[in-house]
C-alpha cells in the first residue's frame, strides 16, 4: 500500500530534451470535449505561452530593443503595450527566417511554437496537476466540494500611470477562480495545457490578521485571463462572518505532502475567526448579565447525545470519496 500512487498524482516527470513548455507535466480527467477558439481568444492564449517560456526570453529582449530603437522618445508603457501586441507576429517571422542558421537543441520545436496553436482545441473540466485536483466552476454546482480556487505567483511589471517611467518589477500574488481548462494543439502533437480563470483585482484583496481576504466582485479585465496548468496551486474560498461578500483565501496543501515544521494557513484562520467571533460579543452585556439563576435549587437533565451531521460543511479536494458520490442527489 505504500507504494500505491497518490489519488491526485499527476504522472508528471519532466521530459527531457522535450522544450519546457511542452512537457504537461499533469493529466486530465475523464473525456474532453473538441472546440473552436475565436481568433481573440486564441491570441492571448498564445501570447501567455510565448511570454512564458524561458527559451523566448533573449528573443523578448531583442524585440523590446528594437521597440526602443525604433521609438526611442515613447513611454515605457507604450512600448511594453507595443511588445505585448506586435511580438507574437514578429518572433514568427524571426523563427522561421534565422532559427536554421542558428545551432539551438530546440531549434525544431522552436519553430513548431512559433507558428502558434491550431483554432481547435480540446477543453477539459477537470485536472490533476501539482498533486491538486482542480474542477472548474461550472461543475461545482453538483458537487460537495471546492476544487476551482487558484493562487499563482507571477513576476508582475506595476506602472503607475502611462506616463511612469519607472516601472516596479516585483512577485505578485493573484487569486481566481477556475473557469475552462484549455488544450491547446501545435503541430505534430505538441500541447500545452493553460487553466482560464477569473481574477481577483488588487482593489478586491486586503490582508487582515495575517489572512488574505478577496472578493469577486472587484475582477481584473479579461486581457490576461490565462496562466500554465504547471504554474496552478490551489486555494479555498471560505465566506467571511465580519465581512460582506469577501472571503477568506486559505492555501491547500498537495495532497500527501506533509511538512511539520511550517505553520499551517489555517492556524492564521482559526484565530482570524476567533476574533471575528469575540468581537460580535458586547463586553457590557457580557459582564452585566448572569447565565445562572441562584434563586431556585438546581435541576439535572440528561442530554442525548448530538448526531453527527456534515451538512452545510465544505470539503476541500475529494478526500477518498470516489466522483460517484461527489455528485448531489
């Protein structure tokens, strides 16, 4: 039993000799479904996956250098948008052109990125990947449990307005809600897998008491909707007694990852709660009032004993229960 794999092992050892971006290192579950992407769609799609992998990065600088050469009195956020736009096209040009000539291990599955993803693509509802179980939103209706939080960490340039011209470069945390898992297809086989999802803006986040809250009703624009299945960990939503419509985002350990020394996300939340509860309580009502009356003799009642009931409870992943019974009668 030991040696049994995990309920939510993703089968993902890296390829080697396989370009990073390609090697998936998760799976499915259960049958996906083939669709069309509309051109849009499918430019942001390919976009993140460029921006995203580390064997594109020296073709980013020369084109950002170009940018600067080109234009060299605009603002730093004009060229960033220009970079952003204009690259996908331009390092298709510039693969096919000069990658022959230029001795690259992935030379071949450089150029096969290049040309971009096919329209069809295979869309998926659930995912294994980083030992998480995700599920996307549309499903969770008919289920008992919660499996389309999502927490990623990403290097973010932050401008001010247009006109900052120094940008800050720092690691920002984001949290969203899974929506579409998609699949997208190159040529001869080659995919990548890229979870969709709606993302809590930097309005709609605050710390309290060492706990993250989020609400969705403050949401970023659809612009960067996109980021790597391999990039996902997950999160758990729980609604916040003190406040309305936020929730408190509490970080989900892989499943059978087990570290003793580091103290646990939901330590933070217990006494978040805690103090959430206390302070509901009116100190003047609490030492003006007695809960005992000392005017008649006692009186003894035996009590039953409380059925055991999970009802109204949220279950984070599938704990052992087989996607028979995660389904609500």
């Amino acid at each position: 039993m030991l040696n049994k794999p995990s309920r939510n092992n993703d089968d993902g050892s890296i390829k080697e000799g396989v370009l990073h971006i390609f090697s998936n290192p998760g799976r499915p579950l259960g049958k996906g479904l083939v669709k069309v992407l509309d051109d849009n769609t499918l430019t942001k799609a390919h976009r993140y996956v460029l921006f995203n992998c580390q064997v594109v990065e020296p073709y980013k600088v020369e084109h950002l250098g170009m940018i600067s050469q080109q234009y060299p009195n605009l603002r730093d956020w004009d060229k960033e948008k220009i970079h952003n736009e204009q690259f996908p096209r331009w390092f298709k040009d510039r693969e096919v052109s000069l990658l022959d000539l230029v001795e690259n291990p992935f030379r071949e599955e450089l150029k096969v990125l290049a040309q971009g993803p096919q329209k069809v693509f295979t869309r998926y509802k659930k995912y294994i990947i980083n030992g998480f179980r995700f599920h996307t939103k549309e499903i969770e209706a008919r289920r008992r449990t919660q499996n389309s939080g999502v927490i990623v960490t990403a290097e973010t340039i932050s401008f001010s307005s247009r006109k900052d011209t120094n940008p800050i470069v720092s690691d920002v945390t984001y949290y969203g809600i899974l929506t579409d898992i998609v699949e997208l297809d190159y040529l001869f086989g080659k995919r990548v897998v890229l979870f969709k999802c709606d993302w809590v803006s930097q309005r709609g986040k605050r710390s309290e008491k060492d706990c993250v809250l989020v609400n969705f009703s403050y949401l970023m624009g659809d612009e960067e909707p996109f980021i790597l299945a391999s990039q996902a960990m997950q999160v758990m939503y729980v609604k916040d007694l003190k406040h309305k419509d936020w929730h408190i985002a509490i970080r989900i350990v892989p499943r059978d990852f087990f570290d003793m020394t580091s103290r646990s996300s939901t330590d933070d939340v217990d006494n978040y709660l805690q103090s959430v509860v206390l302070n509901t309580i009116d100190p003047e009502d609490s030492n003006n009032s007695t809960l005992v009356r000392t005017d008649v003799p006692p009186v003894i009642v035996d009590t039953p004993q409380p059925q055991a009931s999970n009802q109204g409870d949220t279950e984070v992943g599938d704990n052992n229960i087989e996607e028979e019974e995660d389904l609500l009668c």
